[in-house]
C-alpha cells in the first residue's frame, strides 16, 4: 500500500494530474489488469489513494516517481551548465 509520504511524493513529483503519466509507463512496462486490459484512471486513482492494493502497481509507480526525480536533476545541472557559459 502506498503510504502518506510516498503519496505526497508522487504528487511535489508528477504533479496532481499523474494519471496521464502513470498509464504510459504501465503499459510500457506492460502492466494489464485482470482482464488483461491498460489500467483505467479510476483504477489507478484507487490504488494511489490506497482504497486498492496492487503491489506491481504500486511499485512501478514509485519507479517512475524516482526516474522522474533523476531525470529533473539532471535536467536542472544542465540548465546550470548552459547559464555559466
């Protein structure tokens, strides 16, 4: 289950519209749900506000949540680069 602190962020990190960036990296990673279709927003809504639990779920969540904090500070030393210059 993903906890408060997780939640929170996830939310300072995809923002508070993180669905349109969940489904994409589920279906990339090639996450279905039972029925063997791409989770719905509701579906993933649910697990992010812990009323569902689904472990592979939530895991590639804070995946994607760490990747996406990597990729900002990469993108803010780089920034700070081309300013010196």
């Amino acid at each position: 289950m993903i906890s408060k602190k997780e939640r929170k962020l996830m939310l300072e990190t995809l923002g508070k519209k993180y669905t349109p960036k969940v489904i994409p990296y589920l279906r990339k990673l090639g996450l279905k749900n039972e029925r063997g279709k791409d989770y719905s927003v509701e579906s993933i809504r649910l697990i992010t506000n812990c009323f569902r639990e689904n472990e592979a779920v939530e895991m590639a969540i804070m995946q994607l949540v760490n990747k996406t904090i990597k990729a900002k500070k990469a993108m803010a030393l780089k920034r700070k680069k081309l300013s010196k210059k």
